[in-house]
C-alpha cells in the first residue's frame, strides 16, 4: 500500500473504514495505481476482499502487488482474496465446455441478447455471504468502463453497483471501490452517465488527472481528493484537496501543486 | 514460428513479396530515440497489442545474430528473400475462404467475421502449443498476428459506415475477448485501423481502453501540412497515444512527444521532430505546432495575422 497515500486520507491498516463507497477515476491518465493500493491496503488490514479484475491478469497485479508488500497467491489460498479473472472467464464462456448447472459463468451476459449483470453480482454475493474469520468484506471492480464494452447497458451497470453497495456497504458494512475512466469532451455518453451517476453516490472520490499542460517527467499527474461529506450531513460541504503525485517503481510520492522535488 | 491473420481484400500471396529486406549490419544503425524503440519494440513474452493506422512492417524469426537493433532496420528498396519467408511458419485467415459458423458460435453474440477470427486464432494457439500445452517444445517462439483494417466494412462491420452502428459491441467484444487470448498465451498482435473512418467516436474511446498500446499516424499528404516549409522534411507525424503499464506501477515513459516519420528511398524512420530554430521577433513559447501555423502564415505574407495567433498584440 502506499504509505502517503494513507496519510493524506487519513487512512490506517489497523482500523479500515466500514460502509464506505470509495470511486476512483482517472481522466487523461492511468489511474490503475489507486487500485493497487486499495488491494494491498485492505489485503494488509485483514480484510476478505471479493477483486472483479476486468482488465489484467492474476500476474500482473501480483508482481506488483509484491512490491508494496503483499502476496495475492498466498491469500487467495488462505481464502482472503477471491478473485474473479474477467478475461479467463470470458474464454471460458466463449471457448469452454458447457456451463454447470451450479456455477454459472459471471460473465454470461456477454453472449446473452439481454445483457443484465445478475450473474455478475451473484458471483460477488456468495464471494463474501461465507461466515468466516476475517474483517469486514470489500469489493473492487477494475474496471467498470469495461462492462460498457461487453455490451451491457448503463442503467443495467448503475442496477449492478447499486445491489452490490446494498450487501457490502448496508447489510456487511463492508466497503466497495470502483475504478472508472471518464474523459473531458468526451463522446461515451453512457460511460459519463454512470460515471456522474456513481460520483453522486460516492462517500470520496479519488480523481487522477494528466496535467492539463501535458506530459511532465517529474509529476504524472494531479489527484483530486473529494470528501463527499455532504452526502452524510445535508449542511456540510464537500472537502476537495488537490495534490500532484509522482509514480516510482514500489512508491508513489504526493506533493503539494507545484512543490515537486524537481523544482524546490 | 510467425503468424499472419490478414483482412479480407489480400491474401499472402500479395503481400509476402511485398516484405522489406531486413537489415543485418551495424552501418545502418542510425540512432533513434528511446520513444522510436518503445514504439517498434515488440519482445515482450507477455502479449501486447498495438494499435496502428497505417500498415506496419512485419517482423520475421530468422536465425540468431548479434545485431542489436534486430527486427527495427529494414532496407525497403530490396525484397525479403523468398527463403526466409519459407523459413518460417505462416497461417492465414481470408474471411471468405473460412468454414461456415459452426453451431456453438450462434450464440457469441457477435459479428460472424469477427467470430470466426476468434477461432481462428484460439485453434492455431492450442494446436501450435504457444498457450504452453506442449511442455516438450524445446524453442519457445512467440506467436506474432497482424490484423489489417478490424472495423471496416470487409469484415462485415458497419461501424465505419455510420454513426449508430447495428451492433456496436462486436469490435470492443472482439477486442476484450483477443485481449485475453494474448495474456494467456506467448503471443502479441498488431492491428491496423481505419480510425478516420470511424464516425463513432465513442467506440474509438473504448478501443482505445482496452488496448496496451495505441500510436497513431498522421499523414501530411492532402492535408495543409504537406506545403508547411516547416515539415518540409518529413512525411508525418506519430502520435504516441498510450503506452503499456504491465507488470509494474511506472512505465516506459519517454522525453519527448513530438515525433514525426520520414519515408526515404531506402528507409523508413521515425524520429523527435525538429523545427529549425525561429529567428524572428515573435519568438514564444508556444508550442511546436502553434509555430508551424504561425510559420505558415507569415511565409503567406499575413505578417500581422501570425502574430495575432501567438496571443501577444505588440
């Protein structure tokens, strides 16, 4: 996990937060280093973690995994990490043998004419319903966007999230992290929708952004900080802070705009 | 072993006598920079896909040498020698020479021509052993694809036709499920992408998300570039638009973004792109291609209108 990270959300190991949805969203940039970090932070706190990886093999988030100091092919054997390989399930569907009648394909609304994610969030339910002896059970979906391309609608994508938050968030008091990817100016009109669907329901945003100037070799990037405490507390504000970040090979440093240690 | 997937208008009986030469010395290894390498490299074992506009210049397994910027030089005024095209195992896919659909394929969900490339492909992996069935194959090779024109309508798509596409999944379900017969194989694939053509721009987007790497090129012919005397020296530019992040939280980043590609009698080159420094009182800090327009301008004789798009009014 990344250790400033922790700091500037106010975020320990030791007592992970309960009930919380968490979104990340990258814009002009990779944000895939947030879902690093969540993994390994709640891997870390002792959490049973349900991991929907739509997009990259088991491999590659284990070696990275390995550099902040976690090992995913020893907690998936422990039974703390159950994690769903999107693209294997997806050749299993399309190449495999016919489905058991008992473990239905998660990923079955690809083949489907009527695409709905029930398949996909019965997968995640019985993931995290087992009784046993870890902390509070979360969810992370990397990444969302990718359901778009296979074909399911938005309002089916927006059904989905909003089951999965009613049994982690509400009924577990568990936590679910979603990625997203949003562009400015862009022409997706149904991934802005779920994206500005799922930020108003978000209890904090963390927001990756290339630097509107472009590419730097020093700072990757800006990340925008949202607290959504108006969500909670009909008179609070929403808490924004701004950072830029640096992406090294086991660590990524946060600074103040403008304070990167190329300039001082 | 290599493999060639094709689109539908050719077949490799055009296009193998086609090939440049590769070349196998030292003397024409002109320094390109790191981004030109980034950009050409392709010995990753774990899979990669590349999205390019133009056709790209297939790479050959030939015997080892010392050379090190193998598979990057090729001498295009020279053909590539028949006996190494013969040296190497090659299988094609003509869309109209295939199979009618077998049953289970009905229920993909997905355009047929797309469909039955999936096969294709899934059947030369598992038959060849590059999805590591066969543990006694003792030279491990990569499986290399090509795929020419995905989207247009010869493979049956009309997403380059029109705005709202029949079924517009089928090109990003094609792309996902390619995406994770690449990661679970020794193979890595290039597909070439009629992307002016694709009205969709949305479609374009998620192309893009669910490929490692996209580079674009732009062509300066029949656009105004072509009589900029600023890119006087080159043929176009390359547009780097996304890099692959595997395996690790950094990637491989260059310096630079300005690059451009120069078609010469013998060679093919990709290169930073220079402009020749500005002399004149409306030096700034505007960016390369500012310069270019404003260079345009003044070389019209619109002096006061050049001035004007560098936002300073002296």
């Amino acid at each position: 996990m990344l250790a400033e990270l922790n700091e500037l959300l106010g975020a320990a190991p030791e007592r992970p937060d309960a009930g919380k949805f968490t979104l990340l969203r990258d814009t002009r940039t990779d944000g895939s280093f947030l879902v690093h970090h969540f993994l390994s932070f709640y891997l870390r706190a002792g959490c049973k973690v349900c991991f929907v990886a739509l997009l990259q093999s088991f491999s590659h988030y284990n070696i990275v995994a390995q550099k902040l100091g976690v090992n995913l092919a020893a907690a998936k054997e422990q039974g703390q990490l159950v994690f769903l390989e999107g693209l294997q399930s997806c050749l299993d569907l399309l190449f495999g043998e016919e489905e058991q009648p008992g473990q239905p394909n998660p990923l079955q609304f690809v083949s489907r004419s009527t695409p709905e994610l029930r398949a996909l969030f019965d997968f995640v339910r019985v993931s995290l319903s087992a009784a046993d002896s870890w902390k509070g059970p979360v969810l992370l979906v990397d990444d969302l966007s990718v359901l778009l391309s296979l074909g399911a609608a938005p309002v089916a994508v927006l059904d989905f999230i909003h089951y999965c938050r009613v049994y982690v968030c509400c009924q577990l008091k568990g936590n679910v992290v979603v990625l997203v990817h949003s562009n400015e100016d862009s022409e997706d009109e149904e991934n802005e929708l779920v994206v500005n669907s799922l930020c108003h329901h978000s209890d904090l945003i963390l927001w990756a952004e290339g630097l509107a100037t472009g590419f730097c070799k020093d700072v990757h990037g800006q990340i925008k900080i949202i607290k959504r405490l108006s969500l909670r507390q009909a008179a609070e504000q929403d808490l924004v802070q701004t950072y830029q970040y640096k992406i090294q090979d086991r660590n990524v440093s946060f600074f103040a705009p403008g304070l990167s240690a190329a300039v001082l | 072993m290599g493999v060639i997937k094709l689109g539908q208008e050719t077949s490799l009986h055009f296009i193998l006598p086609e090939l440049p030469a590769p070349l196998l010395n030292d003397s024409h290894g002109k320094e390109l920079g790191d981004e030109a390498a980034a950009v050409k490299s392709e010995d990753f074992q774990d899979s990669m896909k590349i999205a390019w506009r133009y056709q790209n210049l297939p790479k050959m397994e030939v015997s080892p040498t010392t050379h090190t910027k193998f598979g990057h030089y090729y001498d295009i005024s020279k053909k590539m020698s028949p006996e190494l095209c013969q040296s190497v195992k090659l299988h094609s896919f003509y869309l109209h020479e295939e199979l009618p659909f077998e049953p289970k394929m009905k229920t993909w969900n997905m355009n047929s021509g797309y469909a039955r490339l999936l096969q294709s492909i899934q059947r030369i992996i598992s038959q060849e052993g590059f999805d590591g069935s066969d543990p006694q194959q003792k030279q491990r090779n990569v499986l290399r694809i090509g795929i020419q024109s995905l989207g247009s309508v010869l493979w049956g798509d009309d997403v380059c036709c029109s705005d709202t596409p029949e079924d517009p999944h089928s090109l990003t379900k094609f792309l996902y499920v390619l995406r994770g017969l690449l990661r679970k194989s020794l193979s890595a694939c290039i597909i070439t992408m009629p992307a002016h053509l694709i009205q969709n721009k949305a479609i374009m987007e998620r192309v893009a998300n669910l490929s490692d790497m996209v580079v674009g090129l732009e062509s300066f012919i029949g656009s105004e570039r072509e009589t900029n005397p600023l890119y006087k020296d080159y043929h176009g530019l390359v547009h780097v638009h996304q890099i692959p992040r595997l395996n690790s939280l950094i990637c491989d980043v260059s310096d630079t973004k300005d690059l451009a590609f120069r078609l010469k009698r013998k060679q093919f080159t990709i290169e930073r792109l220079h402009l020749p420094p500005d002399l004149s009182d409306t030096v700034s800090r505007a960016s390369k291609q500012d310069l270019a327009g404003s260079a345009k301008l003044l070389s019209s004789g619109c002096g006061a209108m050049a001035i004007g798009k560098k936002h300073l009014d002296f």
